[in-house]
C-alpha cells in the first residue's frame, strides 16, 4: 500500500460487479458485431428495394 499511494485492495462486490459489467459489455459487442457484419449486407436489399426504371 505504501508504495502505490492511492491503491485499494479489490472488494468481492466491485469484482463481481466488474466481471457482470465485462460480460454485458462482451455480448452488446458480439450481437453488434454479428448484426452489422453479417446480417445486415443480407437485410439490405429487403430495406432497400430497386426502385423500377421507367423508359420513355
């Protein structure tokens, strides 16, 4: 403790509140990861639709 000034020891509740936090960050980034990488260049046509070319 003296030779870190500032230091405090890890307590069981900040370290599993550090470990439930680690995990919900880890799944939001996997399901954003997985959603824009690989479901959204398959959902994109649906969303976005050729439009008909009309000759005259």
């Amino acid at each position: 403790m003296a030779v870190f000034p500032g230091f405090k020891m890890i307590t069981v509740g900040s370290f599993m509140y550090g470990l439930a936090a680690s995990m919900i960050y880890g799944w939001a980034v996997g399901i954003i990861y997985v959603f824009f990488f690989n479901l959204w260049p398959q959902l994109l046509p649906a969303v976005i639709r050729p439009r008909a070319v009309h000759r005259t």
